[in-house]
C-alpha cells in the first residue's frame, strides 16, 4: 500500500510538472509574441493629426482606395490613419485617411493581439496592414492604444487597444457602417479599442433566434407574423418592398434593420424572430435591410 501511496504521489508530480511546462511554453510564446510586436511597433513611425496635415503624398497610403471602390486584396500601405470620428449612427468610431469605417473581430484576442481572421474572412475583411518602417498618422486616438501584430503571412496588423483593426468590403461609400453587427461578431472599433455604437450590445432578440448572420427575412404587415408579408433574401443592403409597413418580422439569424432606403437612418441589430416590431421602436419604420 505505500509503494502504491508513493507511486500516485509520483505520478501526481510528474503530472504537475508537465502541466507547469505546458503553461511556461504558453507563457513563453505570448511573451515572445509580445516582443515581436514590440520590436515591430518601434520600426514605425508615428505622425499626430491627419496625412493630409503631415503633407502624404496623394493615391499612397489609406488614399489608394478611394470613395465608391470596395476594399480591395489586402496590401501593405506605407501609411494608415487612425482618426476618431462618426459613421452612420456610430459616434465614436475610428475611419482611415479615406473615411472608411475600421471594424474589430470578437472571435480575435487582444492580449495579445491575435487575429483569427485571413483566407476568405480577410477578403471579405481586409485587415489594415503597415508597412515595416511605415507610418501610422493618429488623429483623436491615443498612440499607446495602437500597436501592431504580427500576421501568420508575416505583414504587420494594426491594433487598437490590442485588437486587430479591419475594412469590410461591402462599405463603399466613406461613412458607411454595413459591418456592424454581422454576424453578431463584427463592430466598429473605437479610439480605445471597444466595440462601437448601441448595436454592440447583445441583438434584440425574438424566439429561437442564433448569432448566424441570417440570409433572409420575412417582413409582415401585422404583428405575429400576420398577412400581407414580404420576403427579402440575398447579402448586402436589400431595400423593401413596402416602406414603412412591417410590423413583425421572421429570421433565422441576426441581420440589420434601418429606417431609410439604402441602409441610412437609424439602425438596429436583431436576431431571430421579432413578434411585434413595436417592442423595439420599429413599427412601420423599416426601409431596408442588411443580410448576410
């Protein structure tokens, strides 16, 4: 019995000490992280206010992508802007030197700063890279809130208050704000690295709703899903059938409701089915939305 005592007192040390290694290598690799990015971080060079005050020269940088053009593949810019400002119905949020909105993953990590976006996500979600000895131009947000990370393809993210900082796509108008709340895990990002705007709370909710960005709605003209109703299906903004008519709503996901055409106006995120548009402030006052 106490060669048995003995032999389980071994084996609960050894345990324990390759548990203890396992943390220390985690440890270890977070901190190596840290100072790769730290070492990064200090190869570039900051400028305060806008490119524009600091005389960029014109189509480099964030300017290459101009108003009316989708996000392109991502590309390694020799300056970024990172100026605090309002969007749609977000206020405060960070845009680029084109006054493109500036979003932030909730499946990444801050700290450290890990971004789980590229492949296909980082198409549809380009990440804002730098240029090693580049320069970020920060204009209302704090320089100890921005730092860069390294990606898995070697290019330097920017963060803000440690999150990677990405462009959507599907905004292509400055000022746009399509990206928030997709997919429950998409928000703007503001000055300090928080999730931006009202939206950025859990979704209005119906019954039996997920956080799977939803690709179709049914809008229906009486509450409880009564008739006549409308269907809407697809990705991107869809405008209504029938302005200002719908009194209930039925989805399988989250998607993005707004009171004007063309996704303008006041705006809010839901999921699920909503019995009675009422309960949100909505009733009669949607004009479009956006799936996917």
């Amino acid at each position: 019995m106490i060669r048995n005592r003995f032999a389980a007192i071994a084996a609960t040390t050894a345990a324990a000490a390759l548990l203890l290694t396992a943390c220390n290598a985690t440890d270890d690799a977070a901190s190596a992280a840290r100072e790769g990015a730290g070492s990064a971080l200090q190869s570039l060079n900051f400028g305060s206010g806008t490119a524009k005050q600091n005389n960029a020269a014109p189509g480099t940088g964030d300017w290459a992508t101009g108003p009316g053009r989708p996000a392109s593949k991502p590309a390694a810019k020799k300056w970024v802007q990172l100026s605090a400002s309002s969007a749609g119905d977000l206020n405060p949020v960070v845009v680029n030197g084109a006054g493109f909105t500036l979003y932030r993953f909730d499946k990444d990590t801050a700290d450290p700063s890990k971004s789980n976006c590229s492949g296909e996500c980082a198409t549809t979600w380009p990440p804002v890279l730098v240029a090693p000895g580049g320069k970020i131009f920060v204009d209302g947000v704090a320089k100890s809130d921005v730092g860069v990370v390294k990606r898995d393809d070697g290019n330097l993210q920017v963060t803000i208050g440690g999150w990677p900082v990405y462009r959507f796509s599907k905004d292509l108008e400055p000022g746009d704000t399509n990206g928030q709340g997709v997919g429950g895990t998409w928000f703007g990002v503001t000055p300090d690295g928080q999730k931006a705007g009202a939206a950025a709370e859990e979704p209005e909710q119906g019954g039996g709703g997920t956080a799977a960005p939803a690709s179709s709605v049914t809008l229906s003209d009486e509450i409880n899903f009564g008739d006549p109703s409308e269907g809407l299906a697809g990705s991107g903004c869809q405008n209504v059938g029938r302005d200002d008519s719908a009194s209930s709503l039925q989805a399988s996901g989250a998607l993005k409701i707004w009171s004007e055409k063309d996704c303008k106006g006041e705006s809010k995120v839901v999921q699920g089915n909503i019995a009675d548009l009422n309960s949100i402030g909505f009733d009669d006052r949607i004009s479009s939305v956006f799936l996917g």
